[in-house]
C-alpha cells in the first residue's frame, strides 16, 4: 500500500498537476505574512534575459556562449530583492542559482554576490525544453519533487533562481522574475503550490508601485 501511494504521488508530480493558484486567488496579505514566518520554497525565475543566445555547445564558464541578463533583466532583479527585503521575507543564504550567466546574474543581483551558489541541478529544469525523451523528463520531475519536498530550517525561506518550465510540464511556462511559492510536505509526500506572484505583485505588496 506505502509504494502505491509514493507511485500516486510521483505520479501526480510528474504529470504537473500540482493545483497552481493564481495570486487573485489568495490574500496577498495573508500570502506575505506566512512567507514571513518561513517555511516555504520561492522558485524563481529569473530576469528578462534578450541579450546573446544559446549557442548549441554553450559553456557555462563562458556568458558568451549564452544568453544573458539585458539592462531590464538586471533592474527587475535588482528591484526584485529591494521588495524581499522591505516585505521582511526571511531568505535563507546563499540563495540557489542554476549555473547558467543568467540566473546567476539574477541572483547575485537581488541579493549580493557573496550570498549566492550554484546548484547544477536546476539546470536540468532548462533542459527539460529540449527533450522529449518521457524517461529523462520524469527523472528531472521526480529529482525536482524530492528537491523541494524538503523544508526548509525553522524561520526562513528556500530561495531558488532558475529557469521556466515547458507548458503543461511541473511548474510550469513563468515569466521573468515570477515566484512560485511552494509549500514542502516532507520526505516522500510531495509538495503544494500555494501561490504565484509575477514581479509587479511582488513589488505593489511592497509598496514599491
């Protein structure tokens, strides 16, 4: 019966699933006073991103080979953490970036160079727009779901800077800076998407709009 349930629960992760209310939906208020007593995961994407590509064997040690933060990128991100910190949002530190220029350059941005590093694994969230293999996109779920049904320490918030989903896929298709704000469960039972706050929600319940 226990591997019944897991086998339900990866599965209802796996196909994306997860209710995804919208910020309308809850108070926002009542959103940002949880968030100030932690306990939550903030998944973010990052900036506006539009100067340079990705080239096909980009290096991640070469922002050159990628695409990169534009100036609207960098003040979305900059504006991004100045309402994180006004709302009183406990942040766990280093916050987590995927390895890509981007996201790292979104992160150290809002929140300081020093208080950032690099989690590979949130890479695999770029990738998984670019395969249709099902075994490699169900592993890459499946890791993303054991990632964040873990809660974080008492007080503060998981903060994590990476990529978009494809449509219909986990998370999701997000915008730039848009925060999926995420409730772990615990070991083995999955998590629950209590929220979304694109940028201009963020930064209007901080008084900053």
């Amino acid at each position: 019966m226990y591997r019944l349930c897991v086998l339900f629960i990866s599965l209802f992760l796996i196909v994306g699933s997860s209710y995804k209310a919208d910020a309308s939906e809850i108070s926002g208020a009542s959103l940002i006073n949880d968030l100030q007593k932690g306990g939550y995961i903030l998944y973010v994407r990052h900036g506006d991103a539009t100067v340079g590509e990705d080239q096909q064997n980009f290096s991640l040690a070469d922002c050159s080979t990628q695409r990169n933060l534009s100036a609207l990128g960098r003040e979305q991100a900059e504006k991004y953490g100045n309402a994180i910190r006004k709302l009183n949002i406990s942040v766990l530190f280093p916050v987590e970036a995927s390895p890509l220029c981007r996201t790292i350059q979104t992160a150290q941005t809002a929140f300081g160079t020093q208080n950032v590093k690099v989690n590979t694994l949130w890479l695999n969230i770029y990738k998984l727009s670019q395969t249709q293999n099902t075994e490699s996109v169900n592993s890459t779920l499946q890791a993303f779901a054991n990632e964040v049904e873990q809660t974080p320490p008492a007080g503060s918030n998981r903060l994590i800077v990476a990529h978009s989903f494809p449509s219909g896929v986990g998370l999701g298709e997000l915008a730039s800076m848009e925060t999926v704000i995420i409730k772990p469960l615990g070991d083995h039972k999955g998590y629950q998407v209590v929220g979304t706050l694109k940028l201009e929600d963020v930064l209007q319940l901080a008084g900053m709009r």
